[in-house]
C-alpha cells in the first residue's frame, strides 16, 4: 500500500449484470416492478432498501436462486429493437405499457405471499444457503462438491425484487418486511435474533426521515438513511445497465409500419423526417410510434432525469456522477391524481388512467382552432393545438356544464404531462447546448408515468419537437424504482471491501 | 419624392401623450378600465378597436371633450415612487389594486350608460365637434373665435375609453357598438348612415376572423382585421408611455416601510439584498412589497412580454419592435377559472380571487415539510416550499375528504400563477443573458392578472428569485387591453399621411 495520493478513479458497480434478464410480468400490476435475475451476482446480500416518497413507498431486495424464479418470456422483455423482429403493431404499441385492470392495495395479496424467496445474511454465506435450494435428491459427492464450488465462487445467482405500498399505510409496508425477514430466518435455518442482526435497511426518499423511529422499533433491526438524490442517481447508472430496461418511442409510426412491406424495410422519408422536415408537436392524441427496447445498453452519463413522483425534480448528472438539481416543478403526480380525485369517481391512479384512454379533451380545452377559427400560420399554431386547458370550462353566466369524467381525465393527463415536457426540455436544451456539459440523453422517471402511453408519448414527442427530432425522451420499466435501487446499490459498495 | 429606397427610420407613435392622465377609477370593476385623458391629442378619431380573445373582447375608443370627463385623482393615479411618498402602508397595498366587489355581466350598466362621450368623424372636423362641446353662453364672438382656432389647433384633447365583454356574450358588444355610434351621429348632428361611413372597426385577437361577418353585418361599417400580436406590440409600446401606468413591487418591505423611521429613510440592508445575500423563493404567502407606479416612462424596448389571457404566449420585442412568439403555456387563466368553476361555488372571477384570498393552501398542497419532516437543505428545498400541488388531496382507499373552496382557490391560483412565472423567467434569463438580445425588462399583461395581489406577488418574486433580485416584474394598469390599444394606435397611423 501507497501513502501517495492516488487519482480518482472511475467508480464502477460492483453488482454483476452480466447475463441480467428482466422477469415476465405476472399481472398489469407488477408491469414496473418485474424482478430482475441476475444469473452472474454471487454475494450474500442481507440489506433491503426502501425509498418513501410522498405517496408510495418503494422497496428493493435481492435474494438467491438456482435459476430465475420464472422463465423470462422473450416477447415481454425483448419488444422490438429492430425493423426485423417488429411483428404486429399491437405487439409494440405503447398502449401494451399500460396496466389493463384497475388495481388497489386491497386487490392486492397479503404480506406472506407477496415475499420472493430469501435474504441471505451473510454470516451463512459457506454454502448452506446454496444447500437449501438443492434439490435433496443429488447424488452427494456431486452435491459437496457443488457446494464447495458455491463457497467459492458463490453460486448460484439471484434476483433482485420489487414492491410497492402506499405511504398512507406504511404499516402495510412494515408488516411485509416483517414477514421477509421471519421467513428469511426461517429458510436460513437462523434465529430471528440472528437474521435481526444481519439485516439493514437502508432508507432513502423524503419519508427516510419521517419514519426512520417506526421502522427501526417495529422490525428490530438497523435502518440507515441514504441521500434521495445520491440514490436516483445511482440507481439510474445501474438500472440502465440492465438489458432491455430502457425504452423509447422509435421513428416508426405503427402505421406506417403495419403498412409497409416487410422485406425490404424502409422506413418512409415522411416519418423519418416528419412532414416537410416539421416536427409534430406534442398533442393529446400524437400518432402512435413502434416502443423500442434497447437491447445493448451504451453508457448513460452525462444525462438528464426528470424525476416525476407526488412533485417534479430535474437533475442534471455529469459525466463522473456528480449532480445538479437544477429545477423541478410542484405541478406532478400528486396534482393529476389529486385534482381528479376531487373531479371524477376514480378511486385509483389505473381507473383515472382508464378514463383518460377513453376521452376526448376538446369539449373542455380552448383549442387554437376555437379562438381563430382556424391555424393561426403566422404564429405557427396550428388549429388543433391547445390554447387555454380547461379553457371552455368556465362560464361567467354561473351555469354550470356537465363535463365527462372522461374528457376531464384526459385534459389534465396531457396538460400535467406537456407542462413537465416543456420544462424538462428547456433544461435540456440549454445544457445540451452547453458545450460544457456535452448532454445528449434525457431520462424520465417516477412513479407518475406508469408505463402509460399518453405520458410516455406526450413526453416524447416534447423532446422530439423541440430537439428538431434529434434526441429522443428514454424512459425506463422500473421508473418509480430508481431512489430504492440506488440505496439498495449504494449498500453494496459499502458493504465490500475496497478494490486496489 | 425621391425612387431611392431610405433608409429604414424608427416608427414613432402618432399619438401626443404630453400631460396624458389617467382617471380615476369609477368602481372597482373598472380598475383595469379606467379612462386615459390626452389633454394634447388633437385629432378627429371615428375608429373602434375591438381584441376578441378567447374569453374577452375588449374595446377601446377616442373621445373628445375639453376637460377630463372626472377630475383625475392623485392618490389613485399616481401611488408610490419614492421613499418619500410612501404614507401609511395600507395606502400602497397591493390588495388594493385587487376589485372588492364581485361583479357580472348581469351587474353592469346597460349599453347606453356605459358609452362615453362620442367618435368624431373626420369629415366633420371643421370645428363643428368643438361647437358641441362649448357652452351655449359663450360671447358669439368668442365662440367664432375658438372654433376658427379649433379648426387649426384641433383643441380640444380628449379621452381613450375602454370596455370589456365576454366573448360568449359578443351580442352586448355589438349592442355597445351599435349604441356608440348611434350616440355619436346624434351628438355630430349628422345622419346614422354618415356616421357609419365614417367608423371603421379595428378588429384584433383570435375573434377578429371568427366575428368578422358578425361586426360587418350588424354594425353595417368598415370592419378591418389586425394581427394579434402585432397589436399587443403596438399597444405595449404606447401604454407604457402614459405616466402610472407602468407599476412594480418595489424593494421596500411593506413591513419595513410602516416600522422605519420616515426621516431619514433608508432601506433595510436585509430587505435590499435578501436576508444573507439569498431571495426569497415565490410562495403563496409572500412578503408584501410596497407597490410603485412609474412616474416617468423610460424606454421600453427591448422587452419580453408575457401576455396572460385564456393561455398565455410570450414574446420577445427586440429594440426596433421586430418579435418573436418564443413560448407560451396552456395553464392560463382559463385553466384557473375553469378548473375552479368545477370544483367551488364561485361564478365569476372576482367571487374566486376573493374564496382564494381567504384560503390556505397547505392544506391541499404537499409541502417539502410534509415529506422531509424539516428542510432538504442539500438541496436548497426549505419545509415550507410546495413539492406538490394538490398532492395531499388523492387517497387511495377512495375516501372521498372535503376540501374548502378557499383552500383549493389559493392553491390553484398559486400553482397557475407561479407555472407561469417559471417559464417566463426561464425565457427572460437566457434572453437577458444573451448579448444579441440586450433584454432587461419583463413585462406581464393580460386579463388573467386582474392587478390581483396573489398573481402579482408570485409572478414579482418568481423574477426577482431567479435573476437575484437585479430585474422586476413590469405590470400594467390596462393590462388587458395591450390588443385593442394596439389595433387603434395602428390606425391611427395608417390614417395620418407619411411624414418625411
């Protein structure tokens, strides 16, 4: 060992994504939160994140198995990343993003049947953990000698696991814990005073704060608090490694690819260019583009995240991790649900997003159309664009119109969205023009965006717009994930010892 | 004449504003609308200026009397602009600049109390307008006298007069227009038929095209359609020549004010810089600064103007009046008043500034103190700042809990306003900051602002906060008119022969 001050070096990950699968979704419900295998990640990991925000509480464990828990179903994970393997339009249209059924806590499973398999303290890491997912009928040289090899090279591989609960009932979530950590002493063959003293949670988020003395006295064990922002980050830079996490909106109109001949495939002049080499503004009913995954992740800093949960933050994240919050907005999630909470029956964020599908926001916005009869050209608005949301709610008379649950659904999904678009883009922009800062990737995350296809196209035909159709919004399967993946990472480089 | 092409020069407003007045306000309503006297403008005016918006028209006409119709009073016309004519703070409130009254249309006075006055037809202008307006017992002589001087001079000055109508109710102000010309035929002795020959309409605004067989048709006159926002440029650069009119929070704490010893008057060291060097962030409960009108007009261009109507467009004037729509947002007033006529009582703008005055919005609205439990100092987010409008309102259980009128008023009218504000600053700072452009004044208009105390407040700190306290929000008294001040002054323009 040297005293001479070394130089900094590149920080890297110390969880192998090597061969990472993203799991089949088993219902509408778990759409973000999909396990993720990870065949080649061999430690023993006995710590849980949880990232509380202001309405949801977002939890991250990792536990060990043989194989992955389920076969990855190659169409839910892959999409479409090439003209070539794009079958039907409906395979890739965004609306397949889309939770199809309504789901509230109450819908959802119990506490027990919720938890994936186990932690593994690390105490135990000689192999007895690999002997209890052994199946008992091995021949038993082989099976010493595989557990001699897992004691080695620590095999098998693991998954990491996703959950979500309401902050409004966090005792939903300290329960669940509870049970993870009583069945995980349980498979172990450990104590529960044993298992207690190996897990950590590690807590980040707005709530970390707030309820770092519940969950420290309800589950005996040791909570530690990581920054919210250190943790987006990190979970950003990790998430995006993982294959066929990131998407975006492609330059294929569905159309025009269910209409072109497939062999050979050309992508028309008209969609790659946009009409007359003019981008289409974001609008609530934009034509709809072919979803791409990508399959081969490249590297992700420096970017931009948009983080959009209960608020708005937008961080800007330089090429060696440093961070900016260099604005956000008070007008997120928490104002679409909240407003149409007041404004509609909905009960749950998936009827209102429902109800949005099925609307139409002309009877309730002031389009450019209704003011001037027609575009107004010298301006570049075109009739259909939007000139006052809710514009035509209003009536000074004091007669109040009925409007639909469903047009007023829309109107606010698309106006919450195009705000936070706008605002991201000029941010955008302006350091993508910093030569400084040499940005070209912007991320949308949160829990407010749900997969959903008005959201994610309203977000990425923003970008698309005002880049002049040169860089594309990306958006991410376990978007409301990032804070708890990233304490959940952060944990994992404390916990190993520094590499030389 | 020479076939050389000149030179371009600066176009010059073809209107004397030496001594110009504005008058004092007959009702709270017509705060926005109050008469501006032109003791030295000479000219026969038989135009009307119409801007139809998508929720307002408003109209703006000419005048001619000897005198001011009522005589202008100082207190309400000239407010506060030095230390020294600060008086008590209540005086320079600016919850005094917000109406007190509700009012509605099915309020106000029929059309024919509300013309003042009378257009002049340029035909007549051989003195016989001035014989109308003189005393009946004046010495013949005398009287020959000052009409054969009339005739020359063109005394005497006169009046611009504004109106507003709900766009929705266009037939009152037909019927306005109707009963103004009508008026002004009978008071020039001249046949209704003349009198229509003679008036033209100045048509401007998004209902300019869509009502233009309309005006044609039941005013039977000339009716001519002007570009909207070459109006509000036109009408930006003249109103902001009229002493008053121009006003802005100043740097003087309406607190400090009332607590500082008058003489000598100095301003707080914590109130000129902040308290430690740092602004304070827009909030919906600000700080009151004193209000202070302009006594002194000074150049006006260049300047971004942020024109709040039904939605709301900004644009950049550059120094020789050429500009540029840069952006704009849908969440205008027309969202505000619409979304609130969905979820309060009210029935009129003013009943909502009123519910909203009265109203607490940390009790919809997630506070960063709500998530955190205290500050998130790291990153400059204090407990007290709203992470999330509306972001306490959603419960997911479909409880369904009530929310005050007030409340949700403040709440919305706070998110709308400050939206606003983000972006126009967003705007302002990179113009300002780029050389080209040479921008340094930020004015906001239209009739969404209502001088209400709130909207001026948020949008005020909003610039002062992000360019550290070195720029200001401008305001207007006739804010709303910017449109229809424009399309008159252009005709007026047009009317008069070229000077070379």
């Amino acid at each position: 060992m040297s005293t001479i001050p070394s130089l900094p070096t590149a920080k890297s990950i110390q969880v192998d994504t090597r061969g990472a699968l993203i799991l089949d979704e088993e219902s509408p419900e778990t759409r973000d939160s999909r396990g993720i295998y990870l065949p080649n990640y061999v430690e023993p990991v006995s710590h849980i994140a949880v990232d509380i925000g202001g309405s949801l509480a977002k939890v991250v464990y990792f536990t060990r198995s043989p194989e992955p828990p389920t076969s990855p179903s190659i169409a839910a994970t892959k999409g479409s990343n090439t003209a070539s393997n794009v079958t039907t339009p409906e395979s890739v249209s965004p609306g397949k993003l889309t939770p199809t059924t309504p789901s509230s806590p109450s819908h959802r499973h119990d506490a027990l049947s919720r938890v994936n398999g186990a932690l593994t303290p690390a105490v135990l890491d000689n192999g007895s953990s690999v002997a209890s997912v052994l199946p008992p009928s091995l021949d038993t040289h082989f099976r010493d000698s595989l557990l001699r090899r897992a004691s080695v090279h620590h095999l098998p591989g693991g998954s990491l696991n996703f959950e979500r609960f309401e902050t409004d009932r966090v005792d939903e979530c300290v329960e669940f814990l509870q049970t993870l950590i009583a069945r995980s002493a349980e498979i172990n063959g450990v104590s529960i005073e044993e298992m207690r003293k190996s897990v950590k949670i590690m807590a980040t988020g707005g709530g970390a704060h707030r309820f770092h003395e519940l969950f420290s006295s309800e589950l005996h064990v040791e909570v530690r608090r990581e920054d919210e922002m250190e943790c987006l980050i990190e979970g950003l830079k990790f998430i995006s490694l993982i294959p066929d996490e990131v998407y975006y909106f492609s330059d294929e109109l569905i159309h025009s690819v269910s209409h072109t001949p497939a062999v050979p495939f050309k992508i028309p002049a008209i969609v790659q260019n946009g009409v007359n080499g003019v981008y289409e503004r974001p609008s609530p009913d934009p034509p709809k583009y072919a979803v791409t995954f990508e399959q081969n992740p490249t590297p992700q800093l420096p970017c931009l995240l948009v983080n959009i949960g209960s608020g708005v933050s937008i961080i800007r994240v330089d090429e060696d991790g440093s961070f900016e919050r260099v604005s956000g907005t008070s007008l997120g999630g928490g104002t679409l649900w909240g407003l149409l909470s007041l404004l509609t029956p909905a009960t749950s964020f998936d009827e209102m997003l429902d109800l949005s599908e099925k609307g139409d926001n002309a009877t309730v916005d002031m389009l450019v159309g209704d003011i001037y009869g027609q575009d107004y050209t010298r301006m570049g608005l075109k009739s259909t664009m939007i000139a006052s949301s809710f514009g035509k709610v209003f009536k000074k008379d004091g007669k109040k119109v009925k409007f639909s649950a469903e047009d007023i659904s829309k109107s606010l999904l698309y106006a919450v969205s195009n705000n936070i678009g706008q605002i991201a883009q000029v941010d955008f922009i302006s350091y993508m023009n910093a030569e400084k800062y040499n940005l070209d990737r912007i991320y949308f995350g949160g829990c407010f965006i749900r997969g959903h296809a008005a959201t994610v196209g309203t977000l990425s035909y923003a970008i698309r717009f005002w880049s002049k159709g040169t860089k594309r919004a990306l958006f991410l399967r376990h978007e409301g994930f990032l804070g708890s993946i990233g304490a959940w990472i952060k944990n994992i480089e404390e916990e190993r010892p520094e590499r030389e």
